[in-house]
C-alpha cells in the first residue's frame, strides 16, 4: 500500500521494501528508481486524460492542461487498471480548480468529452424502431415507460458547452461564440458511430425524465412545465431517431 500512495505524492519517501543494490548507495540507488517509476505513472496518467478530454486539452493550451491534470491526479489515484474509466470526475475537478475560473464552460465541455467516451464503450443494444408506437392506442400513450439505451447521456449546461466541444473536438479554425447561451446536449450511439446533438427547449427534461423510470405522460408534463413551447411530436421522433430507448413498458 505504501508502494501504491507514494506514487501519487512527490513528497513521500520511497517506500522501505523498495531494494535496489546492496552497495552502500542502495538507498539512493532506490529512490532515483523509485522517482523514475512515479514520474511514469504520472505521465502515463496525464496522457490518458489528454486522451480522453482532447477539446479540453485544445482550449487550456497543453502545459495548462498537463498542470492541471498533474494536480488532479495527486488528489485522485486511479480505482481501476482500465485507463479509459480513469477521470470520471475530472469535471468536478476543473469547476472547482482556481485557474480555470475565468472558463466557467470548461467544465460541462468535460462532462461531454467524458459522456462521449461513455457511450462509446456501452454495451450494444438495438433501439426502438419508428413503428413502435402502431398498435397503441392513444389513451395509454401516457402510460408507456421506457428502458434507455445504454449509450444514452444527456448533459445539460449553463453556458455554449456542446458548441464550445465541436468547435475544440478536433483541428480546425476557432470562432467566437456567445459562451453565455444555455446548452442541452444529447450523446447516444444508436448504430455504432456516437452521436451528439443539441437538444431543443424542453427535450433534456423529457429524456432526463424517461430515462430515470418516469411514465411518457409524466416526461411530458415535466417538459412542459420548464418550456411551455415543448413540441411533443417532434421530441418523440426525435427520441426514437436518435436511439435514446431500447424497450417499451406498458403502465403497471
């Protein structure tokens, strides 16, 4: 264990049971060791999160990013040997983080860099065709509850995030957007390639709602009730084209 924590932490002393010679500089001999194999952990760390959030990673400038992630990783050791589900809570980090104040977006573009990662190692599953909805009669429409796609993420945002994420995704010229406009953003996978899109007024409280178990008539209303202008027929279309649901349920 000592092994383990002192690799997250420059301060610590190289740990006892590290041996490396019986000369009379073993001690040194160890920690120069000791350091080198520190230092790689870190380095391997860092670059998986570079890896993982490259939009990131493009709009701080890589020493900034590097810096920050260095001072993330001291304070989170990874929990599992797979590097991609390392950083899940790099965005939690970044809000907090003193130096990225001035990027209050910088967050939520993470939480969507993080969501596409996500659903691009979901499990597979088909999605609900267009024709599921025949045979229903309307009446029971409101009734209907939804198993969501593995895949499916939704992220919602104070500020431009999903356009500030396409813009930094990959190369490509930078323009000045209005950072300050409210975003909703949907990441799925309905046929093998992640997709993310805007969602309108009103659609993240009604997929939010879906997907936590709610009834079709209580998504409804919950869409509503936050954007009175809610186009219901085309949000299901929507729902459907996009993959978002995997299994219809009848109202218990």
């Amino acid at each position: 264990m000592a092994f383990a924590r002192g690799l997250m932490n420059p301060a610590a002393q190289t740990p006892r049971d590290v041996i490396a010679t019986t000369r009379r500089d073993a001690e040194m001999v160890a920690a120069k060791r000791y350091n080198v194999y520190r230092n790689n952990v870190t380095v391997s760390l860092i670059d998986a999160l570079a890896a993982i959030y490259p939009a990131v990673q493009r709009i701080t400038g890589i020493d900034f990013f590097r810096t920050m992630a260095r001072f993330h990783i001291r304070a989170t050791p990874p929990k599992s040997p797979l590097l991609f589900e390392y950083g899940r809570d790099f965005p939690d980090f970044i809000e907090q983080y003193e130096h990225a104040k001035e990027m209050p977006w910088l967050a939520d573009t993470a939480r969507i860099e993080r969501a596409w990662l996500d659903a691009y190692h979901a499990a597979d599953l088909p999605a609900l065709p267009a024709r599921i909805f025949e045979g229903i009669e309307p009446t029971r429409l409101g009734e209907l509850r939804f198993t969501p796609h593995p895949a499916a993420r939704v992220v919602r945002s104070a500020y431009s995030a999903l356009s500030i994420f396409a813009m930094n995704r990959h190369d490509g010229p930078v323009e000045p957007i209005n950072s300050g406009e409210p975003e909703d953003t949907l990441v799925t996978r309905p046929e093998q390639n992640v997709v993310v899109s805007r969602l309108p007024e009103g659609g993240a409280a009604f997929l939010n709602a879906l997907i936590a178990g709610e009834s079709l008539g209580v998504a409804v209303a919950e869409a509503l009730d936050e954007a009175p202008s809610f186009d219901i027929q085309n949000n299901l279309n929507g729902m459907i084209v996009s993959g978002v649901l995997t299994a219809i349920q009848h109202g218990e």
